[in-house]
C-alpha cells in the first residue's frame, strides 16, 4: 500500500527472475494525489523484486533552462542560462548538431549552467538543445538555442563625422573631388587627416584592412547637366603621427612619397545623384592604429565649359586645418610640384568632409598575451596564496575566450578559468592562456610561489605526545609529558641529521608515545613525496600501527616500512607522523587527543653504505654551524651548489666545492650540491 503524497508520474521498475534484468513502468496517476492506492502484478512467480520510485518533487522542481546568453568564435561558442533555485541532481545534459540535420555532433553533460563548446566550423549555424536531469529517469523538456559561430573575417562600415553642414561653395570643395562653375582648371588635389582618436572612436582596429571609402555628395548636377564628366581619379592613404594644422607647404609630390596608393581610375564617372559616393580601394590599405591620411586627385583631363556645375561635400565643422588642397588652373600643371595651399598659393583651409570607412577585420587569433593584473609581481610569496592573471588575444577583433590550464608546475599551483592561480607548494609554476577558438595560439607567463607550507594540525582536546620517532637517520626523543607543557604539534624539520632516503628503497619507521592511560593511540605517517605541500595524494599515508596504554618511556612500540616510490621527485620533502586517541588522525587533523610532528626527508638517487655500515652520500660538509665558509669534502666534482632560506628561496649561487653564507644573516639554510654525474645532495647548515 502507497499513499501518494505528490502529483505523478510514479515510476515503478519490476525485476524479471529469469533474465535479472528490470523494467521500467511509469505510471500517471494526477487525480490520486493524497489516496492510497494499492498496485497489483500478474506473474508474480517471475518477479524476485520491484522497487517504487517517487519522482514526483523531482519533476515539478525540474526546471528547463532559458534565457541564454551566448559569445561566439570562429570555432568555438560559450552558452549561459538562468541558475535555478535548486540546481538539478544530475546537471545538464546538451547536445550540438547542424541546424537542419538530426545528427548529433557533439553531447555531454555540465554540472553548472554554462558551457564551452569548441571545435566547431567557422561562419555555420548550429542548433544548440539542453535539459535537465534531475532524478534518475527525469528530466526537463529540451530548451532549444540557435548559434551562429563567427567567420574569419567581418566586412564593417563605420563613418567619421556627423555633421549636416554645407556650403554651396567652397565648403569642401576639395575633398575628394572639386568641381565649379569656374572654367580653365586642370583638376583637384585634396589630403585629409583624420585621428587616431576619431578612428578609435569610430571603432577600426588596429590592423583592419581599409578597402575603401565614401563622402557625402549633398547636390546633384546644375543646370540640367546630363552628366558629370569622366576624369581620371587616385586615392591614396598613409599612417600617421601628423596633427593639425596641416602643412600648407605639402607638395603633391610629398603626398605621393609618403602615402600608398590605393586608386587610379582613368575614367571616373562621379554620379549625378545626391548620396554617398563609394571609392573602393584596388589594393586594401593596413590600418596600423595611427592617425590616418587620405588624399584625394582628380584630373579635370583639361575639360572646361560648358560643364558649370559645383559639388558640395557634407561636413562637420571645427575640422578645417585638418585639410588641404589646391584646385590648379589650366596654365599650372597637376604634377608633383603643386603645393597644397588653395589655388597654388592661395592659403585658405577648406573644411574637411564626413567620411565613411569600409574595412575588414580578422577574426583569427594569432596572439595571445599573459600577464598579471595592475602590473604586479608574477610571484605568490603568501601561503596558499592567490595571484590574478589576465590575457588578451591579438588583433582585438577576435574572440576574447580563453582556456586557462598549467603548462608546467601542477605540482605547485592550480588555476581557474578565470585565470585566478592559487599556490600550494614552493617552485615556478607556468601558467598558459589558449585561444578557445585555437589549441594553438596561447600565451604563457611563469609565476614563482614561495613561502608555501603543509597545512596546520591541532588536537585541542589535549596534547598526548609523541616520544620517540626513528627513521632513515632520524633518532629523535622529545618531551612525553601530557596537557599544556607540550603542544599539539613540532617541528622538527631543521633537526640534523635529516632522513636520507634512496629512490625504492624500504625503510623501517618506529614511534613511541604517551597514551594518557590504558588507551588505544592510532599512528599515521605521511609523507609529502611529490611536494605539493599537501599529504592526501595517493601513496602518501602509512598506518604504522596502535599504541596501547604507553607512558612514551616504556618499551611499547610501533613499526612497520615504508618503502620510497621510484618515481619521487628529488631533494627535501616533509613527513609527518601523528599519533591520535582511538582513530587515525587526518593530516590536517582539527579534533580530538594526540599530537603531530614534522620531519624532513631528502630522497636521493641513490645512498652506498661506508665502510662502517652508515648509509653516506660519500660527500661531508663542514664547518657546520658556521660564521662564514662552508666546504665539501668529497672525491666527486661538483658541478653547482645553491642555497635557500626557510622560504624555499634561492639566496647564494656557487660553483666548486666552496661556497661563503657571510652575507646571510643567522639562521637554518639548505644547501644543494649537484655533481657533475647528475646527482643532487642536500644538507641543513646553521649560518651563527
């Protein structure tokens, strides 16, 4: 008997003896909510269960995603919906085809609401569906978004200049091609400069390629003109640092050495009708962020009367100095010795007219640049610091989107997709910005994390400590007294000598320790073999054994080996060894009796025994404590010897078997020596 407590559907799934396999039956039971409702099956004989699920909840909180927001690529799109009050159990399911084709591309499940979707084809639409999946067998209806990636490149128009004015005469007469009704002329010249402010603001991008320009022709041709006549006309442009006011001392012949031209068409016809008036480019002309210089000629091939007509050009005032022009008379001839000075001479600036701009645009990420943010140090010198990165894909105009991933150093740092790196272990870490529309196009930048260390331990109930811990060289005894005389946790990581281990060798580990009375203490060791600073990776915890009723002076003792993995990296790693009332103490242990202490291992390639049977790295360092010098005292050659302080900071840099710590102030160092045969030795030196 089952008393519905919700709306249906109600899922029942039956269990088949013969073949062990269940079918699944839903049942849609709206009208019975709050009855009881007794079910019935035929061949119970074949039946060895049947197991009820209510999805009821499931069902009516199982909200279909919407409201996307999408940023698309050339290869890739990003998708976003509403977060629901309750997110689904199970996320979101979504798949990816081809709008118009039934077949699935791409599919897979997010556990958030928003997805990154890439390898896609550039200039393609695709149809994008998601739903949720809240309970086993329930989901949402598909929610349908259609995307569009970008092409390669975008053809864009934008316009520099707005305003209405006019003049019947003269107003800018110039630019790009100057008629009147005034005979005898042999053409026009005219060069206009517009900023790298207005180019900014009118939005052309470093490196889009200019194909051509309009003007704004605001009169149609007088006196029943039927036409305008053909002439011949050049457009040529240039990337400049000029400023206003032009120079009226600008020859043709310097625009012609200065600018690239773009235009010579010998037969021109400038259309009769009011309008904007295309010059479209031959060649495209780069655009390199600068100030921009067009020049306009036009060669009246010696036609006068009757043609008495005018132009007028719309413009915007306040631009005057920004042009200049000459408009020879027939006697003077359109060549490069005409100066750009109104009528050869003349010096009047004419204004300078509204121009439209038609360019193209890469999409295509060719650059991405890693930096940090505000400037700061490329460094995490905090413990389990965290240090902001940004990126920027070059040309501008492509997406923005970037996967963020390590490259080198996982061993030392994380980092989101949002480019936040967060240290937890000493070393350089490097960190990578890729293209979401390109694997390869990325940026790098290499961080430096210092000052890094294992997480803390405490027991707060009662410090029960550990006596004795013996260990590849370590012999250490310490205080076995209970409550507030000892703490909670030691360090002993600049206790000399430290452990020496050799990569896959085993090594026996003993611990003693006060248990407070006849109770049961729990001993774990970890070891911090990859140097991540953290103890939970695989492989790192090693159940030693169980104290029982000890003093920490008695003969009770716990042993058992650890063995060192042939793959651990080398030099000076920490172990930890804990000891806890009844269970095992965690590494970063925040309850309970016991206590904690933190030694120091340097894993070597290899360790020979001496002639007395001590493992030796057949290399000695002495004095040590010292004031000044240290020396190595070994038949091997050394190739280098570095040295760092507590931070894990590199601080002095030596070659030969001798190196000074005068410079240091007093303190417990590390110094590694590495041989020319590729072996690194590291040694704890007291600088007094």
């Amino acid at each position: 008997m089952i008393k519905l407590t919700n709306r249906s559907p109600f899922v029942i799934k039956l269990k088949n003896r013969q073949t062990n396999k269940f079918q699944q039956k839903t049942a849609m039971l709206n009208f019975y909510k709050n009855k009881e409702i007794t079910f019935r099956f035929g061949k119970a004989a074949l039946l060895s269960s049947f197991l009820f699920l209510s999805t009821a909840n499931a069902q009516e909180n199982c909200t279909v995603p919407q409201n996307f927001t999408t940023g698309n690529g050339i290869a890739h799109t990003t998708l976003a919906w509403d977060v629901p009050s309750t997110l689904p159990a199970y996320g979101y399911e979504w798949e990816v085809r081809l709008t118009g084709s039934e077949t699935i591309i791409q599919s897979g499940s997010v556990q958030n609401t928003s997805l990154l979707i890439q390898n896609l084809s550039a200039n393609t639409e695709y149809t994008f569906t998601v739903r949720a999946h809240c309970a086993t067998m329930v989901y949402s209806e598909w929610a349908t978004e259609i995307v569009n990636t970008r092409a390669l490149s975008a053809s864009l128009t934008t316009q520099i200049g707005t305003g209405a004015d006019a003049n019947a005469f003269f107003g800018s007469s110039y630019g790009p091609i100057m008629y009147a009704n005034i005979v005898q002329r042999n053409g026009s010249v005219a060069n206009m400069l517009f900023t790298e402010a207005e180019m900014e603001t009118a939005g052309i991008p470093q490196g889009a390629g200019i194909t051509g320009v309009a003007f704004n022709k605001i009169n149609a041709a007088n006196n029943n003109a039927d036409t305008y006549p053909e002439t011949r006309v050049r457009v040529l442009a240039a990337n400049s640092e000029t400023v206003a006011p032009l120079s009226m001392l600008t020859t043709l012949g310097d625009i012609e050495d200065t600018h690239t031209e773009l235009m010579d068409n010998a037969d021109y016809q400038l259309p009769d009708t009011i309008g904007w008036i295309d010059f479209n480019f031959d060649t495209p002309f780069t655009y390199n962020g600068q100030s921009l210089e067009i020049a306009t000629v036009m060669y009246q091939n010696g036609q006068t009367a009757p043609f008495s007509t005018w132009i007028t050009w719309q413009y915007t005032a306040g631009f005057r100095d920004y042009m200049i022009g000459a408009w020879p008379i027939n006697t003077v001839p359109l060549d490069e010795n005409v100066v750009l000075s109104h009528n050869n001479g003349g010096g009047q600036y004419k204004d300078r007219p509204n121009m439209q701009v038609y360019y193209t645009v890469s999409n295509v990420p060719v650059i991405v640049t890693a930096t940090t943010t505000d400037g700061a140090p490329a460094e995490i010198t905090v413990n389990n610091g965290t240090l902001q990165l940004a990126a920027a894909v070059a040309p501008a105009t492509a997406s923005q989107t970037l996967v963020w991933e390590i490259s080198e150093g996982t061993e030392f740092a994380t980092i989101d997709q949002n480019g936040l790196i967060s240290g937890f272990a000493n070393g350089d870490v490097v960190a990578r910005a890729v293209s979401a529309d390109d694997g390869t196009v990325f940026g790098e930048i290499t961080i430096v994390i210092s000052g890094q260390a294992p997480c803390s331990i405490n027991f707060p109930d009662n410090a029960e400590p550990i006596s004795l811990v013996q260990f590849a060289g370590i012999n250490n005894d310490s205080e076995t007294t209970t409550g507030g005389i000892t703490p909670a946790y030691e360090d002993f990581k600049t206790l000399i000598p430290a452990a020496e281990v050799a990569l896959g060798q085993e090594y026996t580990i003993t611990v003693k320790g006060n248990t407070n009375g006849p109770f049961t203490h729990q001993v774990v060791a970890y070891i911090d073999w990859n140097k991540n600073n953290s103890f939970e990776d695989e492989g790192e915890a090693y159940i030693i054994g169980a104290l029982v009723n000890s003093t920490g002076t008695d003969d009770v003792a716990v042993s058992s080996t650890i063995t060192v993995p042939t793959d651990a990296p080398l030099g000076v790693t920490t172990m930890r060894v804990t000891k806890k009332f009844n269970v095992a103490a965690l590494p970063c242990n925040t309850l309970g009796y016991g206590q904690a202490e933190d030694y120091s291992l340097n894993v070597n390639r290899e360790i020979v025994a001496g002639a007395d049977g001590i493992a030796t790295t057949l290399i000695s360092l002495y004095p040590n404590p010292t004031t000044d010098n240290v020396h190595l005292q070994t038949e091997q050659e050394i190739k280098s010897i570095e040295v760092f302080n507590s931070l894990g900071q590199s601080v002095i840099k030596a070659n030969g078997k001798d190196i000074s710590l005068a410079t240091l102030s007093n303190g417990i160092y590390l110094l590694k020596a590495d041989t020319v045969n590729g072996k690194n030795h590291t040694f704890r030196v007291v600088k007094k």
